[in-house]
C-alpha cells in the first residue's frame, strides 16, 4: 500500500512543502477534486473518511489532471505553477524527488 499513487503525491508534498496538488479524478463515472498538502489528502467535492486506512485517492480512479499551486493555497486566487498535469507527466516529477 506504501506505493500506492495516493501515497506516492503524499510523499511528494512532503517533499515539496511549497505545492499544493489539486487532482482532478474521475471514480466510477463521477469527479471529484482532491488537495494534496504537506503529506495529507482531502476530498473537495465529498466528505473525507476520519480513518486514514481509507484512501482518499483509490488506486482504480482515473486521475484527470493535476494542478501544482503555491502554497498557500486560496481557493479565490490559486497561484499555479503548472495546470493540467498527466498522471505520465506527474511520474517524472516523483521520480525527481525519489517517491
């Protein structure tokens, strides 16, 4: 489970404190917006499970796109870094960062 993609942008942010990562996904026929942030992961469209066994991003949805912002991060006025990442494009950031 440590190497699921979930676990994987985590560690990322851990790595990169500065970024904020909104991932868009698409989960048995329906959106959804998550934040990933300094190692956490958080729906912005549904509720997020308590439990941090329960995955946030399950390793079978569809990633979309994903957004690098600046943190910190205003909703009103996000200030990108990158828009409209592939999940192919995001590989190579992580493999940057040893993730």
């Amino acid at each position: 489970m440590n190497n699921s993609i979930g676990k994987r942008l985590e560690q990322y942010t851990i790595k990169r404190p500065q970024e904020v990562l909104i991932i868009t996904i698409d989960l048995n026929d329906e959106q959804d917006k998550i934040a990933v942030f300094k190692g956490f992961s958080s729906s912005l469209m549904r509720p997020t499970a308590s439990d941090p066994d329960i995955p946030v991003l399950p390793d079978e949805a569809i990633i979309l796109s994903i957004d690098r912002i600046a943190s910190p991060y205003n909703p009103e006025s996000p200030r990108y870094i990158q828009q409209g990442i592939s999940w192919e494009d995001m590989q190579v950031l992580l493999l940057e960062v040893d993730v």
